[in-house]
C-alpha cells in the first residue's frame, strides 16, 4: 500500500477524512500524540488498526469525537457529572467511560460493556473527524513495541506501507497521553493518570477514585479489564482426541468456528469462512457474546493460524479459556 503524506491544510483534512470514510486508516494528529484512526462504527476498520499495530492482543481503544454532542449518542447514559466535565476539559486530555450504545461495534472497547470517548485539542484533528463525518476510534499511531509517535515522521518511520495516509502537522504539544477516567463506577474512578491533572478533576469530581482497582473481577467498584463469557470456554485441541474429562453432548455445547462449519452443536458462530483473520478479528466480541448469551452447558472454540492477527485472538481465547477440549463423535470431552 502506497502511504500518502497529506498537508495538514483543507484539501489534506479532506483526503483524510475520505479515507475514513471508505473504511481506510489515518494516522492524524492530536495534542497527546499521533493517533491511528478508523471509523469507529466499522468492526472491519477498526480491526485493520489492530492488525497494523501489530499488537499481540486487543485493547480496547478511544473513540474521538470534533464535539461533545456527537459524545452522546457512543453512551447509553450520560450523568450530569459527564457533561460538566465535558463542558471543562473539552476539547482536551481527558478521556471519559461510560456504558457503550450497541451501535459501537465490540472490537472497538475489545469486548467491555462500557466505550472511552475523547475530544482532543487539536484543530486539525477536529476538522477532519467532522469531515469524516463520524467518529473516530484511535490508539497510538506505532507498531507494538514502539514509543508512542509525537511527531509524524515517527509515524512513517513506523508505518510507512502499512497505512492509507498521514496527516503531517509536525510535532504533538502534550506528548504525554490522556487522562482516563470511568464515569461507569461510582464513585468515579481514575483509570490512567495523563495531560489532565488530577487536582483539577478533582474540582468537578470530589469524590473521585484514584487507587488501582482490586482483583481480576468485577467485584463491587472495580473495573473489568476484559471481557470474559459467564459460560466456561475451553480451546479445541488440534489432532487426536486425547484428552480425557467430562463428557458433553455437542448440542449442549456451542461452538467457536474459525472457518468451518462444525455439525452437531447446540449453537454455532463462524468467525471467518474465508479464513480471512481481519474478518475473524471484526466478528470475534460480538460472536463470543452471543454464544454466552445461548446459556449453554460450554464454548467450545477452534484455534486459529498464529500469525498476524491470529495471535490477538489466540491470546483473548487463552484469557478466555477454562480448560482444553476434544471431540469424540457426538461428544466433547472436556478438561478443566
Ligand atoms: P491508548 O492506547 O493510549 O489510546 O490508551 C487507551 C487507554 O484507555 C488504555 O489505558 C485503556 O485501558 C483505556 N480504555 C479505553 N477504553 C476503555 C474502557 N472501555 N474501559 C476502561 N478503560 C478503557
Ligand atoms: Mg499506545
């Protein structure tokens, strides 16, 4: 792919925004750093990032907005704490998060039931997001590893080939990345110290949270870090069946496809029928919810190819994952 090096004038914002607009991806700048943007209501776009990143599992990512208004409609809830905090730091260095709408795809917020939301500081940021006419979902504009980029030559440094463009306007301001704060908990609770200081917050949130939340677990006032399904999930074993455990009926079982169609199953969702992992990628959170949300007695999931973004859904399924499976005829023996 040919990487196209826009001005950061009218007619570069424009190109840029088209892209978006085509499903492409941009790495555009804010006052925290470069940002690798895609459409934030396409799984497929948004999945293209990850796969650009190169990063070995999913995180979920910021969504970017040119106003507070267009905030809203990515939240199911908005408090009023919300829209005063907008009213102060917006547009600038605080992330807020909420509960998602089920408009934002999952891949987006990698499977969490809540959506972080920013509107940076940044006039050409904010054009071309209103150009494009959509929101924008973007992490750090650098392959994983990397320091996140402040100016654009790192981007290209980084992602020259790998990308549809790049907005060119020199270096960031801030450098330093967001501060990130969920207004999902109550009290509200400091996810990443970042560009806006906490005293400051602080004024508008009295009660604010700032100790690491507790355990893995959603127990009361602590966060998720991931999604897991309520239904136990164990990974398929390539080659023979060999392990032993308890045996399950297919049809209680419900079944994670990579590309096959799996007889038998009490439920069955296929991430990529033409192999094609970016598909995987797009379709896995949702997938994945809906085969928990079939109750059955277990997932059982299929391994897919290690390599690009296979291996980011490999690691969600390990994290996933309770035990290891095989197939016995009409059965799956399953081991904890
Ligand atoms: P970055 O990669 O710099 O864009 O960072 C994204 C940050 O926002 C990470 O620290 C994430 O953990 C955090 N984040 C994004 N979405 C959510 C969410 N839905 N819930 C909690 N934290 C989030
Ligand atoms: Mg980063």
């Amino acid at each position: 792919m040919d990487t196209q090096l826009l001005a950061a004038d009218p007619s570069g914002i424009a190109q840029a925004a088209a892209f978006l607009s085509k499903g492409g991806v941009v790495a555009f700048p804010t006052e925290t750093v470069y940002g690798l943007g895609a459409d934030a209501h396409s799984a497929e776009a948004v999945a293209k990032v990850f796969e650009v990143k190169n990063r070995p599992r999913f995180d979920p990512t910021i969504v970017h907005v040119a106003t507070p208004a267009d905030a809203e409609p990515l939240w199911t809830d908005v408090p009023p704490v919300a829209r005063r905090l907008m009213e102060a730091f917006w547009p600038g260095p605080l992330t807020l998060v909420l509960p998602k709408a089920p408009s934002v795809p999952d891949i987006v917020t990698a499977g969490l039931p809540t959506v972080a939301v920013r509107m940076p500081a940044h006039k050409v940021a904010l054009e071309m997001i209103a150009a494009a006419g959509r929101p924008i979902a973007a992490p750090s504009a650098n392959r994983f590893g990397r320091s996140s980029p402040t100016h654009h030559d790192h981007v290209l440094g980084d992602l020259d080939g790998l990308i549809d463009a790049v907005l060119a306007a020199g270096p960031t301001a801030v450098g330093i990345e967001s501060t990130v704060l969920s207004l999902a908990v109550s009290p509200p609770r400091l996810l990443r110290p970042g560009g806006t200081p906490l005293e400051a917050l602080r004024e508008h949130v009295p009660d604010l949270r700032v100790d690491p939340p507790q355990g893995p677990s959603a127990s009361p006032g602590t966060l998720p870090r991931h999604y897991l399904p309520a239904t136990p999930l164990f990974l398929l074993e390539a080659g023979d069946a060999t392990c032993v455990g308890e045996i399950l009926e297919r049809r209680r079982c419900a079944i994670l496809a990579y590309r096959r169609r799996w007889e038998g199953f009490g439920k069955i969702e296929v991430l990529a029928d033409s192999g094609d992992l970016r598909q995987a990628a797009a379709q896995l959170f949702a997938a994945l919810r809906r085969l928990d949300a079939a109750g059955l007695a277990a997932i059982v999931a299929e391994p897919v190819p290690e390599e690009g973004l296979g291996l980011a859904i490999m690691d969600r399924l390990r994290r996933a994952s309770s035990g290891r499976a095989c197939l016995a005829g009409e059965h799956v023996q399953v081991q904890r």
